[in-house]
C-alpha cells in the first residue's frame, strides 16, 4: 500500500439482514454496529464478559401491545 493508504484493524464481521435480504454494509457501519450492541450486551445482568457472538432477531408485531414497563418481561 502506498503512503496514502491508511491501515485500519477489523474487530467484527457483522451482517444486517431485513426482510430475508441481506443488506451491504462498509466497514465503519459493520463496526459500529457491533460496537453499539457489544457494548450494550456487556452492562445487561447475566452476562460476563465481552461476548462472542450476537444475535439479534427483531419482528414487528401486527398490532401495538400494552405492556407495563416495571413488570415487563
């Protein structure tokens, strides 16, 4: 690489799929993905450490629901 080439480190492959397709991600959106979700996964009870692997699966559901926010889940 010549001297106006910048070397970067890669720390996550990271994915993002909608609807089935999956969509192309450059890679400072494929690591500030996984630096949002690693670093909200490590504050969560029941977790230790730095995690390996995430997975995240969200749907929308076909109609709003009421929950209350102290008792949810």
């Amino acid at each position: 690489m010549g001297e106006s080439h910048r070397v970067i480190k890669k720390n996550f492959e990271t994915e993002l799929w909608v609807d089935g397709a999956k969509l192309p991600l450059n890679h400072m959106m494929q690591e500030t993905i996984a630096n949002v979700l690693n670093g909200f996964s490590k504050t969560l009870k029941g977790t230790e450490g730095a995690p390996q692997k995430i997975e995240v699966k969200i749907k929308r559901l076909a109609k709003p629901a009421d929950v209350d926010a102290h008792t949810y889940p």
